[in-house]
C-alpha cells in the first residue's frame, strides 16, 4: 500500500511540474463583445476533467459567505487567491498562493473557451501584468459569452456573473485552464486516496 502512494505521490508531482504552454490571449473590449466568429466546436470536456471540475465547484460552494480577510487561506476566512489555492489544494491540485502567480500556473484560454473549473482573473488596471483578483469559473454560456464564477471578494465568498456585474466586467483581463485530462485524473485519484486515509 505504501508503494502505491509512494508511486501515485511521483506521478502527481511530475505531473504538475510541467507547466502547460501559455498562449496568447485578448482580453474582453469595453463592450464585452464576444469573439465569436462562428459557432464554437471545440470537443467537450473528457468525463474526468469535468468529474474534477464538478468537484472544485461543490468544494468551493461550501464556503459561500465565508468572510474575507486579506492574506487569510481559510478555512473560515479567505482573501481571493487563498480561497481558489485552498479549493483546488482540497481537490488534489497544489497551485500557487497568488493571484498573480496563479495566472501563470495554467494555459491560458480565451472567454469562448471556459469552462467550470477555469480560474478568471481580473485588475483594477486592466493590466494582465496586475492582475489583483481571481474567481473560479462555476458556469458558462457561449452564446452570450457570459459566466459565473465563485470568488472571495471583501463582501466575502459569492458567485458573481459577467458581464452582468459591471465592475467584473471592465475589469476582467483574462482566464486560464489547469487542468487537463491526465492532470484531472492523477487530482482525482490523489483525491480519492486523502479521503480514504
């Protein structure tokens, strides 16, 4: 059993060594006009990247209205970065601590291309090199290039929508992806261990 989880514990930590390529991206203009220059046709999720980001989601609901507190990590209190790295942590991801370390952990990806589970990032500046807040993505619709997401903001942990919510939306800069298929699974088996344990 102890060569298992020595085993599982390699292949996790190899996994997440590599750092997935970061692809250009435009953020949203001031209208939030959406990208779409005709219907997006990129392949679904694969079963365990959306087992996993279904997981990140219902992990992070469980916090909702949570108290926000700078430089906290949780559990009962959380500032932005602390809360989207303690809930991926609690789902077998270690990402970094800040927001804008974190946007450097994943692939970027552009707004017709989210999905649950992705992390958003925003700035007071709209400057990508600024970024000073990010939320995790808890839902999407392409026809309007809209999203919820879940975030600890200073009115504490909520869901929030844009472009419903103007600051969100003048303020939005971009979004990366974590995981992928093979990252998602070795997440869900170091998961599913913890629990056992």
């Amino acid at each position: 059993m102890l060569r298992k989880i020595l085993i599982l514990f390699f292949c996790c930590t190899v996994a997440r060594a590599v750092n997935p390529l970061h692809l250009p991206h435009e953020a949203m203009d001031e209208d939030m006009k959406c990208p779409f220059e005709q219907k997006h046709t990129d392949t679904p999720d694969s079963t365990q990247s959306m087992i996993l980001a279904d997981r990140i989601i219902k992990e992070a609901m469980t916090h909702m209205g949570k108290r926000y507190r700078w430089g906290d990590v949780g559990p009962k209190t959380f500032d932005c970065s602390g809360f989207t790295s303690y809930v991926y942590r609690h789902e077998g991801l270690k990402i970094s601590r800040t927001s804008r370390a974190q946007y450097h952990d994943g692939e970027e990806v552009q707004v017709k291309e989210l999905q649950k589970g992705d992390l958003v990032f925003f700035s007071r500046t709209r400057n990508k090199n600024r970024i000073t807040h990010v939320g995790i993505v808890t839902e999407t619709d392409t026809s309007n290039c809209s999203f919820k997401f879940i975030h600890a903001s200073i009115h504490g942990v909520k869901i929030d929508s844009v472009p419903d919510k103007r600051y969100y939306k003048q303020h939005y800069v971009s979004a990366c992806r974590i995981f992928n298929d093979s990252i998602a699974t070795l997440a869900l088996q170091d998961s599913l261990l913890n629990e056992k344990i």
